[in-house]
C-alpha cells in the first residue's frame, strides 16, 4: 500500500513546474496535425514528453494516446487507404516493434531521449529538403520499411520517419496519402502498446499523465480534420516543419 501511494505521489510531482504547459501545448499542436496530415502524433510528441518525463514514462502514455487517436480516425480511412501495401509493411512493423522495445527497457534514459531528437531533426531536414523515394514499392522494400519502422516504434514510440518519406513518395492524391499513414499507424499503434502493458511501464505516472493529455489530443484531432478541407497544404507544411525542428531541438537541448 505505500508502494502505491509513493508512485502516486510522484506521479503528482510531474504535474509542477512548467512542464505541464510545455506539455499540453504540444498535446494540442500533436493533435491538429495528426488530425489534418494522419501523423505528427507521435513525432512531436515523443521528444516532448520524453525530455518532460523520461522515455519509460512518456513513450507509453504516447502509445496509449494513439491507440485512442487511431480509433477515431481509422474507419474512414480504410476505404481510402493502399491496404496492399500496407498491410505489407505494418505486418513486418508488427514483428519488429517487441524487439525495439527491449531497446525502451534497457537502453539509458538520456541517451534515448537524445537520439529520439535526432531522429525527428534528420525528419524534419529530409522533409525541408524536398527528397523523397521515387522507386517502386516491391514487397521486399514494403517489408524492409517495415522492419525499420517498428524497430523504431518500440524504442522511442514513433515509427514515422521511414514510413512517412516512404509513402509519401508515390503519386497518389493527399487524401490517399492521408489514408495510409492512418491505417499503418492504427495498425501498429495496436501492438506496439503491448510490450510496455506487459513489461510493467503502465503504472500511476503513464496512467495520469494519458488521463490529463487523452482529452486534450481527442479534441484536437477533429479540428485538424476539418482543417485539411480549408487550410492549404503549404501552409501545413511550414508549421509542420517548424513544430518537428523545435520538438527535435527540445530533445538534444532539454
């Protein structure tokens, strides 16, 4: 009994300072763009609330939040979406997210948060500099992106880098792109939240900090969606730049 009420008192500690409005701001900004683009979830907001509260705090209340984010949007993206390929490459991603997740258990806490911020400034830099894959999407490619992206998913909660220059790649319409990168991360945002579930992370800290942020996120998706009709998508692209830099930087520097 005083174990439990000793994390809940630290879980309360995380709720000082000025952590949580960095926190729910980014939960806020995270949720309109997962709403209008189908990602940005948890390429923001892994840096963030890795720096905020360590990754074996913040990677699975990240994951939690997306299991709930790819319920709402899932149904109609499933219509829309390329399920050939990705069924493909979320397949891979399913068998390789356990193994990144060893990487989330053992891996030091500093170390992982630095290199989650590599990751999304090298994002954030591919994205700024206009390369994107202009090959075919064979099977063996689709698995090997896969592989890569789940291996990422369950060390740092987030497997959008390769799969996002990756689908975004070919010529379909936004809408279909948007489909795609909804499923895909509706599909392993289902198994990447069990190793935490299993390995003990999902205690009273990761429970309150998804019962504060959850709310904020679900609000904010629909209006992301509504945006996707209305803002144009130049002017995404530039907030999403910046929003992914400055996530970035918040790592290396926090």
């Amino acid at each position: 009994m005083s174990t439990l009420l000793q994390a809940w008192q630290g879980s309360l500690a995380l709720l000082g300072g000025w952590e949580l409005p960095v926190a729910v701001l980014s939960t806020i900004l995270a949720g309109l763009l997962r709403g209008y683009a189908g990602f940005g979830t948890a390429i923001l907001l892994a840096p963030v609330y890795s720096t905020l509260w360590g990754p074996r705090t913040g990677v699975p209340v990240l994951l939690l939040m997306e299991l709930f984010v790819s319920a709402y949007l899932i149904p109609r993206a499933i219509g829309q979406a390329n399920r050939r390929v990705i069924l493909s490459i979320g397949g891979a991603a399913a068998l390789a997210t356990p193994v990144g997740a060893y990487v989330l258990f053992f891996a030091d806490g500093s170390v992982l948060r630095r290199a989650i911020g590599v990751c999304v400034v090298v994002m954030g830099l591919l994205m700024m500099s206009g390369w994107r894959y202009h090959g075919g999407r064979p099977l063996g490619l689709n698995l090997l992106v896969g592989l890569l992206s789940g291996l990422l998913k369950g060390a740092t909660g987030m497997s959008g880098p390769p799969v996002i220059l990756y689908l975004l790649s070919g010529p379909e319409a936004a809408a279909q792109h948007r489909a795609n990168l909804i499923l895909y991360f509706g599909l392993i945002g289902i198994v990447a939240v069990i190793p935490p579930v299993w390995g003990g992370l999902v205690g009273p800290p990761v429970l309150m900090m998804t019962g504060l942020m959850l709310p904020l996120l679900l609000l904010s998706v629909p209006v992301g969606a509504r945006m996707f009709h209305v803002v144009p998508v130049r002017w995404y692209k530039r907030l999403a730049l910046m929003a992914l830099m400055a996530a970035g930087g918040f790592a290396l520097l926090g």
